[in-house]
C-alpha cells in the first residue's frame, strides 16, 4: 500500500486550513477593531457625511412642513437613536429649542443651520434653484378636506389607468394634492389623469398673490413683468426665455420667501455630538487584543487537531478494510462507530462489500453450473464418438439421434446464455409492434400442443376479452412458450396447464397457471436465479437448463412489465406477466387481427 506523505495527508492539510482560517480571522477582527476604533476618533464637529445627511433631510423637512419646532422633540430623539449621535437643535443666540441628550455642553461649532428658506447644498439631496426646500408649500398646501378628495380622485384615475394596462401610482405633491406619477398630458388619457395635475384654487390663489409681489418687485427694478405659472408636479415655472434673467430669479426667490414666512419654522442652529466613552487605541490597548488573538489562534489549533483525528480515524479503517478486500478477503467489513457522515459512509462501504462477496460467490457458482451444464452432453458426444471410432458402436441412425439431441441441447445452452447476456448488459433488440394478446396465447399453445400431449397433459387458452398491447412478438412468444415448457414439465400426467389473459389498471396481466408438484416456499423467491431448479437432482430431463425463468424476466424488464410466481407445494403453481397495455385504462380496445 503506498505511503501517502505528510504534506498530503488529510490531518495536515486540515490543521493547514483551519489554522489558516483561525489567523486570517484574528487577524480580521484585530484590523477590525483598530479601523473602528480609530474612526471613532472623529473631531467634535467632524461627522460622517451620510449621518449628516439623513439627519439634515429630515430635520429640514420637518421645518418645511412646520411653522414651528414646537413638535421636533420626538423626530429629534428618533434620529438621536438611530445613529447613535447627541441631536440638538438651538436658536442663532444658542438658546435650547430641543436637545436629545441635555445636560452636557454644546459645541463650540454647529454642523450646520437648519433653514427651509436657504438649504445647505452640501447637505441637501434636492432643493430648487432658489435653495428653498422643495417641500415648503406654504399657503400652496390644501386644507384637510380639500386633500382627502383628492387623494379620493387620485386613487380612482389610477385604478383607471392600471386597469387600462398603465403602469402608475399615486403621488402626493408638497401641496398636498395627489396626482398619477410618470403620467403626463402628452400621453393618452383614458381615465382622466391630466386633470389631476391642474392646480386647485388653493394653489392659484396663492400664485396669484405670488404674482402680484413678483410683479412690484419686477416694476421697481425697471424689468417688464412675468407670467408665474404651476406645472403638472407642482413647481412654479417662469417663461424659458426669461430663464437666465437675473432680476427675475431674485425677485421671485425673494417674493416666496416672504410668502413663505410664517409657514415654515424659523432658521435654528444643528449641533452633531459623538456619545461619550469613544477613545483611540493605544499602545496599552494593544497587547491585550494580540494575547486575545492568540488565544483564540491556540484553542482553534488544539479544536482543529482533534475534530481532524476523530473525523480521519474511520478513514483508516475504510482504508485497511479496502485494503484487505484488495488482497482477496471479500468477507472484510468495517466497525461503524459514528452516527454521520462517515457513520454512513461505512454502511454503505459494508454494503458494497457485502454486494461484491455476494458478486464473486455468483460468479464462482455460475462457472460451476456452466461447467456441469457442458459437462453432461459433452460426456455423452465423447463416450459415442469414442465407441464408434473404435469400431464399438456402428454409426447407426439411432446412434446419430443421440448425438444430434446431445448437440442441440449444448446449442440450446449457449443460444440462452447468448439472450441472457444481451438481455443483462441492456443490448436486446426490440422490435415493438401493436398486437392480439389471445392470437399470442393461441400460437404458443399450438407450438406445444405436441409436447402436451407426449406428457397426456391439458393445454387451453382463457381470454375473455380482446386484449392488445405493444410488444415485440417473438420476444413475447418466446417468453410465454419459456413458461408453458417449465409447467409442462412439472405437471404430471392427466393434469391441466392454463394460458389466461386479463386487463387491470392499464396493464395487460398474462398467466400461465398448472396444477403440477408446486415449489416450496422456501424455494419461490430463488425461482428466477440462474442455473436454478425445482429438481435437485439437476435432470435435464425436468430441469430444463435453469435459464428459461431468468430469461423470461429479462424479457419481460426490457418490455418495461414485471413478472411474479405464486405456489402451493402439491397444487400447482402459477407465473404473471404485467405488461403496458396499448389502450390504456378507459380507452376501448382495438378489434382482434
């Protein structure tokens, strides 16, 4: 047996592994826990920019939407718990409007100033030209009753429009009323989705009042005045061309912040504070993470080392049991002492090797009975031509009979032996074609018709319906006729053989029945081995060659049927054959011929 070397054996490279593993995964969570130690070390003011910003968006919607921070403690502490961070919130003199954490200092320097009338572009996610937050509809916003019916009107248009293939939802607008999204006037209009995007008269007539102070502001700055209009999501729109005009875009930020004042809460100052106990990591501090991860590092090498020899121990049995089935013992089984995966792999391995001492002691018998079944014929041929060579025996007519029947009975064994190995290595040609089952019975019964009355025995077909199936038709024959010879011969004088056919469960049942000698019930189950007999004795004379049963059930297995055998000893004995039936069940069968 070759000696596997130590670099490649499974122990090492298991150890190998694991040990990797184990370093790489100190060594991870030590980089781990210097990066976020060290990023905790963040200036007072210095904060992460997506922190900043989720806080920043929703502190400014919340001004937007609100003319005071009378109600800000509650989104202020929701935010504060979310990130971990102190949140407050001060007026331009410093005064406390909300803090999340009071009692401490504030600061030195705020983050930032929170204004719905001048966003931060550095914080901000959207904001509109002027840098008011796009979210202050001020007295653009609809009252109550007035958004409840448009969010009733919206809901019903979308319905509309999904029911018409569109793909839509409802969008509220900052003013709070509900339009269809990605649906636009230039589409086609089932439903009437265009009308939710024109302004209600909450909105124009703030416009209107927009208007009138864009307008004086526009005539004391000597530009010509402008038509403000409100486009299907809300905004306020000035002609293109005037896009670029300076004293436009002033006077008309400068008249919605005065329109807006008053709507929205007042500018306040935002303070971002890191939770306190955050420290950096020393030199002090960094012996005691290495000492952890080596530690962790020795207990995953010790773990590993003995899950790798419990787990490698019934691999070396596997091995010296294979071992010694290599070296002839077939009978060699391996000890199963574990209930997983290698517990299972010794079953299996012990039923193989149960399989292959059972392959061998076939193997072996089968030559044995080969060689019995050659012996006999070839005994006679030689003793008869011996004696007629000598001048001892005249070849006479009787003389050559004997030796014809000797000869074909060796042809016969080896024609059996050439169907059994075809039909064992799966190489047996079929030829399948639509055919009577009755008109298949009667043929075998006339072809032995003869026999049966040499024996004085019975032969009769039963059918009592027109049966047919989808089978090759020698092969067929040639199975049925196997157990109509095996009967007859087991069936003594005056006795009665019976060829029957049937329809059950889409299957064609045929049965060869006797009231002959029987089997054993000892002996049923081995009826369909090779070389098997119900005489002992091993007479050709009425024990056939003991391949017919296991050609018939090869044949019957590659016509994708079954065959079973039932007995009573001294009642006789009875052999079915379940094939597919070519009509199936409930379809009628097909006229016989």
């Amino acid at each position: 047996m070759r000696e596997v070397r130590l670099r490649h054996r499974m122990f090492t490279r298991l150890l190998a592994a694991t040990v990797l593993v184990g370093a790489c995964t100190v060594a991870a969570t030590a980089w781990l826990a210097a990066r976020n130690t060290s990023q905790a070390i963040r200036a007072e003011q210095g904060q992460t920019l997506a922190e900043d910003t989720v806080i920043y968006e929703e502190l400014l919607g919340y001004a937007a939407t609100h003319p005071r921070w009378d109600e800000a403690a509650p989104l202020v502490a929701g935010l504060a718990q979310r990130t971990g961070r102190r949140i407050a919130l001060t007026t331009r003199d410093r005064n406390v409007i909300v803090d999340s954490a009071p009692g401490t200092p504030l600061p030195a320097k705020a983050a930032s100033t929170v204004d719905a009338l001048e966003v931060n572009p550095a914080l901000a996610g959207e904001e509109d030209q002027d840098g008011i937050d796009p979210r202050a509809a001020g007295p653009f916003r609809l009252g109550e009753e007035d958004r409840k019916q448009s969010a009733r009107r919206a809901e019903q248009v979308v319905d509309c429009l999904r029911r018409n293939g569109f793909r839509t939802t409802v969008e509220t607008l900052a003013s709070g009323r509900a339009v269809a999204s990605e649906f636009y006037a230039d589409a086609e209009d089932p439903c009437g989705a265009a009308a939710l995007r024109t302004p209600s008269a909450t909105e124009n007539t703030a416009l209107a009042a927009l208007s009138a102070t864009v307008e004086t502001c526009l005539r004391q700055r000597g530009a010509p005045p402008v038509r403000l209009e409100l486009d299907g999501d809300g905004s306020i729109t000035t002609p293109a061309e005037r896009n670029e005009e300076e004293e436009l875009l002033s006077c008309v930020a400068e008249s919605r912040r005065h329109q807006l004042t008053g709507f929205v809460a007042p500018a306040a100052m935002l303070f971002l504070v890191e939770p306190p106990g955050v420290g950096g990591l020393t030199a002090a501090g960094t012996w005691p993470l290495v000492l952890a991860g080596g530690l962790v590092l020795l207990v995953v090498i010790l773990v590993s080392a003995y899950l790798a020899a419990r787990l490698l121990r019934p691999v070396h049995a596997l091995a010296a049991t294979a071992e010694r089935m290599r070296e002839g013992d077939t009978s060699a089984r391996v000890a199963v002492t574990d209930a997983g995966e290698i517990g299972r792999l010794s079953e299996v391995f012990n039923e193989l090797s149960a399989h292959l001492e059972q392959v061998e002691r076939q193997r072996k018998d089968m030559i044995g009975d080969i060689s019995h079944e050659l012996r006999s014929p070839l005994t006679t041929l030689r003793g008869w031509l011996e004696a007629a060579a000598d001048g001892q025996r005249p070849m006479e007519p009787e003389l050559i009979n004997v030796l014809l029947t000797e000869t074909l009975t060796l042809q016969q064994l080896i024609d059996d032996l050439q169907d059994l190995a075809l039909a064992e290595s799966g190489q047996l040609s079929l030829h399948p074609q639509r055919l009577t089952v009755a008109e298949t019975l009667l043929s075998v019964a006339v072809a032995n018709q003869a026999q049966a009355a040499e024996l004085g025995v019975e032969l009769t077909v039963e059918t009592g319906e027109t049966l047919v199936m989808q089978a090759d038709p020698v092969r067929l024959r040639q199975a049925v006729a196997n157990l109509v010879s095996n009967a007859l011969r087991h069936t003594p004088r005056g006795g009665r053989v019976t060829l029957s056919a049937s329809a059950q469960a889409g299957e064609v049942l045929i049965t060869v029945a006797d009231n002959g000698s029987g089997i054993a019930p000892e002996e049923l189950p081995r009826v369909f081995d090779r070389f098997w007999r119900a005489e002992k004795s091993r007479s050709r004379r009425t024990g056939g060659s003991g391949l017919g049963l296991v050609i018939v059930r090869r044949l019957i297995e590659a016509h994708g049927g079954t065959v079973t055998a039932t007995s009573t000893p001294g009642q006789g004995s009875a052999f079915t054959l379940r094939l597919p039936s070519a009509t199936g069940p409930g379809t009628p069968a097909a006229p016989p011929g």
